[in-house]
C-alpha cells in the first residue's frame, strides 16, 4: 500500500504546492486522476485523465466509451501506469439510510412515516442544496438510481482486475493507491460560478464552450478542445477531475456526520466562494 501524507495541497496563480509531512521530495510527488462520467450504457461513459504534482493540475486525456469492456481498459491501463490514483465518479455511491430503515419493515399498502425528502434524498444532497443551491437527483426515486448501480458495478470491477481495494477517501491525505471518491459536476460548476446546466445538448455548444473558458483557469486543458466541446459526457468527466483537485487542496464542504456519511455517501463539492 503506498501512503501519500499530503498535509496542504494549495491552488494558486502558480499551481500547486504539495507538503508532505515526511522525507520524500515533494517534486516527486503526483496523483493521477481519473474522472469518470457514469452511466447505464457504456457509449455514454465519458473518462478523463487528470494529473496534479507540485507546479500544476493538468487534463492529460479524455476517452468515451464504445459498445464494449474499452472503458474499463482505458481506466484499468491508467491505474496500472500511475503509483498513486484518485478516482473520481459523478454517480450517486451510496443510497438514503432512512429508505433502507423504513423498507425493512414496510409491507405493501401500508404507509411511511418518514418524509419524501428523508426517504429518497441523502443528507449530502440535501447539503448540497443548502450550499451551493444545486439540487442533486434523487437516488432514491429517480433513474439515477441504475448509474448508481452501475458505478457500484463498475468499481468492483476495477478492484477485481487491478487487485487494489480501491476504498472510497474521506480526506485529502490519501492512505491507499487507489482511492475513490464522489463528485457531481453542476455542484461544483454552480461553486465555481460556470453555468451548471443547459450545456447537455448537441445544441448547446456555445454553453459547453462557456464552461470551458471557465474551467481552464483553475486547470491545464490539452490543445485540441474539440470532443469537449461536442459531448458532454467527455465535458463532465473532466469537471469530475477539476472537482477531484478541490478535494486534494481540501477546499470543499465536509460531512457533518462521518458514520452517516460512511453509509449514504459524500459529494464532494467545492466551498462557495
């Protein structure tokens, strides 16, 4: 297991300074990020790979998926060629507590006692919506229910063909080489003041191209911007990797309840400013 004690990870004009609280060169020093846009249907997978060090956080690549395992490849290729890896995934990871509670025993016909609020929304994404005014899915009523799933799948896949537990992080000081986390791109572009929707259409271009000149002033993009541009799914993956670097610099909104937060699952999403 490779421990990364990451003490400070600051964004600024210049990049990024990382301190670590041993003897190791900080110039050597870097995580791979890997930005994962889930969804039900493999073509609908968008993959992004993100880097930061102690100069810079960077968009190195971005993949969408095809009709088959490539994405998976893709993915499994960038942790095998990196020794330290934070993934990102914009997918519900977990599922209300209180749901779980009231269907136990819950027979059909009868009533729930609980709230709709309580029962099919999380207490991340009701903080979230207190925060940053961006109302998630419901992971409890709404079909992001499947992409949770399939998220869920996706990541026993990867601890399956790479042998890492690939455990979901709680902290930017990162204690494994493979870490998860969860991220949801129109939180962390309505904290970044960038438009947080409307941009999903083919249409919408000029949307997508917006979101871009935002987001490129707090990350290296490549030179050839053009599938940002045209898919949107490529477009959240690399939102994913920009919110993965707030969660690094530990600049993000914490859980509450740390057990609760074990349970359900946290977004991670960027402090307003």
């Amino acid at each position: 297991m490779t421990s990364l004690a990451v003490d400070r990870l600051i964004s600024g004009e210049r990049g990024f300074n990382i301190i670590l609280d041993d003897d190791r060169d900080p110039r050597d020093m870097q995580t791979k990020i890997i930005g994962i846009d889930c969804a039900t249907h493999p073509s609908r997978v968008g993959v992004a790979l993100g880097l930061v060090n102690q100069q810079t956080a960077k968009l190195l690549q971005v993949e969408v998926g095809g009709r088959d395992s490539s994405i998976v490849k893709i993915i499994v290729n960038w942790i095998n060629e990196s020794k330290l890896v934070l993934l990102a995934l914009d997918a519900p990871l977990g599922w209300p507590a209180s749901l779980g509670e009231a269907l136990v025993s819950h027979t059909a016909g009868q009533p729930i006692a609980a709230k709709p609020d309580e029962l099919f929304r999380r207490v991340t994404d009701r903080i979230v919506k207190e925060k940053i005014g961006k109302q998630t899915l419901d992971v409890g009523a709404d079909r992001i229910a499947r992409t949770a799933y399939a998220a869920l799948i996706l990541l026993q896949e990867l601890r399956e063909i790479t042998g890492h537990m690939i455990p979901l992080a709680w902290h930017s000081r990162l204690e494994h080489s493979v870490a998860a986390i969860e991220v949801y791109p129109a939180g962390t572009l309505r904290a970044y003041g960038l438009p947080a929707s409307g941009y999903k259409k083919e249409d919408r271009r000029h949307v997508r191209h917006a979101i871009i000149s935002g987001i490129r002033r707090h990350i290296q993009l490549p030179d050839d911007l053009s599938i940002l541009y045209d898919n949107s799914d490529v477009l959240d993956a690399a939102i994913c990797v920009l919110a993965a670097t707030d969660f690094l610099s530990g600049n993000v909104i914490s859980p509450t309840n740390q057990k609760t937060a074990q349970k359900e699952g946290w977004i991670w999403v960027r402090r307003p400013q």
